[in-house]
C-alpha cells in the first residue's frame, strides 16, 4: 500500500462491529438502572448508611409485605438532599430501586409471570408507604441544620 493510502487510512475511523455495539446497548439498559452514576447524590457529598438494627427492620418489612425471596442492596441517606434511597433484587430477576425523591425504578432479567405480577404490586405498595415514613424521618432524625445544608 502507498503511504498515501496508509495516511488515509489512519485518519479513518476505525470499524465497528454493530452486532458488539447494539449488544452492549442493551445490556447497558438492562442493568444501567442501577449504576452509582444514576443516583442522587447530596450537596456536600456525605450520604450516610444506615445502621445495621434499623436496617435490619426495614429489611424486614420488605420481606413481610413484598416477597421473602430478595437480595437488598445499598441503602443511602443523603440528609443535606432528604433524600433515602434503597436497591435491591427479587430472587425472580427483578431489580428495583426506591427513591423519596424519585420514582420507583424497576428493570432486570425477569420473566413476567403471576409471581412476578404480584411481587410488582406489592412492591409499589410498599414504596407509598416507605415514602411517607421516609419523608418524616428525614426531616426529623436525619435533618442537616441550615447552616451546614449547601
């Protein structure tokens, strides 16, 4: 090949293999529901976990008005935001994740069957009520005085 030919060549861009591309789209909207750039984070960056007792309740909760078959991820609270948000995973395929702030947030591998129908319900159930009980929390137990918030 000339060196003209390779010089343009270089300037090229280089190909793409489509099939790869769409592949690693879908499976960047499969699972790109729950990535740590999609959450809020607060003002002055410090989100709080939340301890293991009242975790461990809320864990609880979950299994008895949703499903016993679950696997929780993080849970965050962001106070200068009032913010609490919640992620987890139906042992179905389900991936959720529940926000004060936001909506609630369903995705993953699952298939839609009577089990997973009624796990969908229960589950926004429980996120109103989790919302409001979340909401009063912030603002009492987890609220930043004014001087410290942004």
């Amino acid at each position: 090949m000339s060196r003209k030919k390779l010089a343009r060549r270089a300037n090229e861009k280089p190909l793409i293999n489509e099939h790869d591309l769409t592949k690693n789209m879908i499976n960047a909207l499969r699972e790109g529901i729950l990535t740590e750039d999609d959450t809020d984070t607060n003002i002055d960056g410090g989100d709080i976990d939340l301890n293991s007792d009242e975790l461990q309740a809320e864990e609880n909760k979950f299994r008895e008005q949703v499903t016993p078959r679950v696997q929780f991820g993080a849970f965050k609270i962001y106070p200068s935001d009032q913010n609490a948000e919640w992620e987890g995973q139906n042992l179905s395929g389900l991936k959720w994740r529940m926000s004060v702030r936001e909506d609630l947030k369903m995705g993953g591998d699952y298939e839609m069957d009577d089990q997973v129908l009624e796990e969908i319900t229960n589950l926004k159930k429980y996120r109103e009520v989790w919302v409001d009980e979340w909401s009063v929390k912030l603002a009492k137990e987890y609220r930043v005085p004014a001087s410290d918030a942004g």
